[in-house]
C-alpha cells in the first residue's frame, strides 16, 4: 500500500508578524488593535492592591468578631466593664483625619492639575492627618495603660483578652496607613507622586477609621 507524505506547512519568513493583541489569537476588543490603551483601561497596580488588602484585612476582622460572639455566647466567666472614656476621643480624632485628608487629596489633585497659586502648600493637610493619626494611636496606648492600671490585664479575662487583640490589630494597621502618608508625603516633596498612590492611600485610611467606628460599635456591645 503506497503512504501519503504530506507537505510541512510553508512559513513565510518574509511576512511581517501578525500584529495581534498578544491574546492567543483572539481578535483585541479594542478598534485597531492598539495595544497601549488596553494597558490604560486596566487599574493600576496601586488601585488593584489596595482592594485586596482591605479584603483581607476585612476577612480577619470577620473572624476576630465571629470568635468573640462564640466565645462570650458559651463563656460562663465573662466579665463586662466599661470602655475608657479616651476611646471616644480617639473616635473623634481619627474621623477628623479622614476629613483632613480628604480636604489633602482634594488640594493635591488641584496642585497637580496646574492650579499651584490656589493650591499652595498641598502637603500641610497631609502632615495635619498624620499628626492626627500619630494622636489617635497615642490615645489608645492611654487606654490599655488605664486598663492595666486598674488590674484589667490581656490574662485577666477573655474580654479583656478580646479587647487588646481587636484594639491592638487595629492599631497596627493604622501604623500601615501612618507608613504610607509619610510615603505619599516624601513622594510630593519629591515632585514624583501619582495620583493612583493618592487615591489608595486615602482609601487605606478611611478604611481605617470606618473600621474603628464598628470595632467602637462592637466592644460597646459586647464588653
């Protein structure tokens, strides 16, 4: 029985590449296939990362909450107490440094729009809000001084254990908000600030006061 051999395909290796999306093959959604705006359409790193870190940090607090609804609901030991008058304070201080940069942002995007003569010293809100969240960690160090001093240790009680844990995470992340202030500050200075680094940084810190709002909300509840 005569076997067919088929002729390998023929490659023109004259013909310029195909000038394709980079897909697999598939055809660019986008007229004329410009390659450049479909990376403009797409959020920046910044944005993307900011959004998955405030899920997980959500997440943790979620199961922080379930814990301590678990826990007070099969605990016979469980004592109640009341919350140190500085947390509300503390309340005020850090829903006035959400305000503060908000008006920073605001200011910013006008400086960098090329308004500089109506947006002089953009900064000095920026150092107002850092100042503002430096004073809301200093008022919570006084509360667990205060509870400490009255005998209301982390091994005390296990609602006195879930008060440092929530308190405490809490404060950590505003130090994470506190680093990436300086970082936006050092950056304006520096005339090489982006407006995605901005715009993430705020919803970082708004993140964290609303956060603290409901933590408030919860111990007042449940503590």
């Amino acid at each position: 029985m005569a076997t067919t051999v088929h002729e390998p395909p023929k490659i023109d290796l004259d013909r310029p590449p195909s000038q394709g999306s980079g897909n697999g093959g598939w055809r660019n959604p986008i007229p004329g296939g410009d390659l450049h705006r479909t990376r403009d359409s797409s959020p920046p790193p910044a944005s993307t990362g900011i959004w998955v870190g405030l899920a997980a940090i959500t997440m943790t607090f979620a199961a922080f909450t379930s814990a301590l609804i678990v826990r007070q609901g099969g605990a016979t030991d469980w004592r109640h107490f009341t919350l140190p008058p500085v947390l509300y304070l503390n309340t005020l201080v850090i829903i006035a440094s959400s305000f503060t940069l908000e008006i920073a942002r605001r200011r910013i995007a006008t400086f960098m729009g090329g308004a500089k003569t109506q947006a002089a010293g953009p900064a000095r809100w920026l150092y107002i809000t850092l100042f503002l969240g430096l004073l809301f960690v200093a008022g919570q160090t006084l509360a667990w001084m205060q509870l400490r001093a009255q005998g209301f240790g982390i091994a005390s009680n296990v609602s006195y254990s879930f008060f440092y844990v929530l308190t405490v995470a809490h404060a950590l992340h505003v130090f994470g908000g506190l680093g990436g202030l300086v970082r936006v500050i050092a950056k304006l200075n520096q005339s090489v600030l982006r407006r995605s680094t901005l715009d993430a940084t705020s919803r970082y810190w708004h993140f964290m006061c609303a956060l603290w709002l409901y933590l408030l909300l919860l111990l007042w509840m449940k503590l």
